[in-house]
C-alpha cells in the first residue's frame, strides 16, 4: 500500500513525534511504501495568496477558487503545491497526525489543505464530483490527534463535547466531501501528564493500530 503521512508538530521530541516515528517504522516494516510531508520542519507555507499560482486567469482581482480550477487544467500551481499534489495522487492512504488546537488542527495543516486540496484537484462542485462521486474515491483516510485535556472533557456529557463531533468538520466535510473512505479516528487523551509506562504502552498500542493496515 501507498501511504503519505502528513504531520503537523512544532516539537520532534515531542509525544507527538514519538507516535509519528512509531507510525512509520509499522508500516515500512510491513512492507508499505510510505511518504512523510512534517509541515514544520519543512517550514510549510499555509498561507493561499496570490503567489500559488505560476499564471493567472484573471490578473486584476484575486479569486483562489477559479485560479485553482484553472491551474490545474494548465499546471499553473506552485511548486511547492505541485510536489504535495504527487503525493496525495500517488498514495492509497492518507494519515494525518497532529495536536488538538481549540477543537481542530493547527493553522499550519488546516493551510496545507487549503493549498494542496484545492478546487479541481481536491474536489469539483461545478461538476457535482462530491461526497459518493469525489475525486478522491477509492482513497482511505484516517486522523491521529492527542489532547491536553482527559477524555472526560472531551466526552458528550464534558465541558468541550464529543471530540469526534468536532472531527466531523475534517472527516466529513473535508475527507467524505472529497470521495474518500474515512477510517475511525486514533485519539489519543491528556497526553501532557501521562507517565512514561503508560506512554510505552500507547506507543505499542499505536503501533499495532497501523501495522493493521
């Protein structure tokens, strides 16, 4: 299988990083063909401007969503954008890591998908390619994401609500919207004040998770 992991931590010797090292080490073991975009340490760009695009269609005002339908009839993105899009083409799974930000992913990933998912390659609503019609379908996605706070906080009954209703917003209306098969979401809860057994016993319990695939 073909799997691009894509990961967002500022910190390499973070928990976070430990489960994205585990995470690729499985799945190279198991024989997968396995591409990694770490969005810090490449110093991603999340920011959509003007510049993603090598030619305009419309030189005078600025509207992403035509320039992007456009750029990818005529190999107009930039570089940076055409590199990620081979990845996301090339890959069978999509798996991506982060922390929980105010219930969602960091700025920088939410970017990435801003910029690499983009109208005519991502999705095509002018031709209706969504959701059982994507263009991504036949593609498998999953999310792998910790907190700082305990699982009772983040539970239906708990001050922020059910973490996996706040994911909906990337599963359903990113991932889904876009044709892809999402997988249950590995959450991992109140990573800061676990001590380092239980933190062993995550990292093998994560590793089995995706050795499954």
């Amino acid at each position: 299988m073909k799997i691009l992991y894509v990961y967002a931590h500022p910190e390499p010797k973070s928990f976070n990083g430990a489960l994205k090292d585990t995470a690729l080490a499985a799945l190279q073991e198991k024989g997968h063909e396995v591409k990694l975009s770490d969005l810090y340490a490449t110093n991603f760009n999340p920011v959509l401007n003007a510049g993603d695009f090598t030619e305009r269609k419309k030189p005078d005002i600025f509207k992403p969503f035509f320039e992007a339908i456009q750029a990818y009839k005529t190999g107009a993105f930039a570089p940076d954008i055409k590199e990620e899009m081979k990845k996301v083409k090339w890959a069978d799974l999509l798996i991506f890591q982060f922390p929980i930000f105010f219930t969602s992913m960091p700025a920088i990933m939410k970017g990435w998908i801003d910029r690499i998912l983009a109208p005519g390659f991502g999705f095509n609503p002018v031709t209706n390619n969504v959701y059982d019609t994507g263009l991504f379908k036949g593609k498998s996605v999953m999310l792998v994401t910790t907190t700082g706070a305990p699982k009772e906080m983040y539970s239906e009954g708990g001050a922020h609500r059910d973490l996996n209703k706040h994911l909906e917003s990337i599963t359903h209306c990113i991932f889904e919207y876009m044709g892809m098969k999402v997988l249950p979401s590995y959450i991992i809860y109140e990573v800061g004040s676990i001590s380092r057994e239980k933190g062993t016993e995550i990292l093998e319990n994560y590793r089995q998770r995706v050795f499954e695939f």
